[in-house]
C-alpha cells in the first residue's frame, strides 16, 4: 500500500451491512452532501464492497444481511 492510500478493516458482518446499506440508497433516500466528492466515494466504497462479496448472490440473502446486522448490533 502506498503512503497515498488508506486501508480499513471490516468484519464480514459489518461489510454486508455497509454494502446493503448503500445499494439501498436511490435519489429520494440520499444524505445531504456537502460536495460531489462525498458521493463518489460512497460509490467507490460500494463498488469494492460488491466486488469482494459473495452474500448479495446468495439465494438466502435475506437471511444473511439479517444475521450480520444482528452480529454487529450485538457485536458479536
């Protein structure tokens, strides 16, 4: 990693719920930005978030986006 670069962790739990969370937002739901870079990094994050997870493929989906929300509520 370069010294330009920053590198997050996340557990799978919390990625999944990150993940949800932005494919979620549409036009009606977006936060207030306050400049057009803070959008475009939202969608970068979500673009490398749907590139490592499998889990939105998964027939049961739904189940596990409420097992990881569960999992990070609880801090399991």
């Amino acid at each position: 990693m370069s010294q330009s670069e920053v590198s997050l962790t996340l557990s799978k739990a919390e990625a999944l719920v990150l993940f949800e969370w932005l494919a979620s937002l549409d036009g009606s739901k977006m936060p207030p930005f306050n400049h057009p870079s803070e959008e475009k990094v939202l969608w970068k994050v979500e673009g490398q978030l749907e590139s490592v997870l499998v889990e939105p493929f998964a027939p049961n989906y739904g189940e596990l986006l409420t097992r990881a929300r569960r999992a990070v509520e609880t801090g399991e």
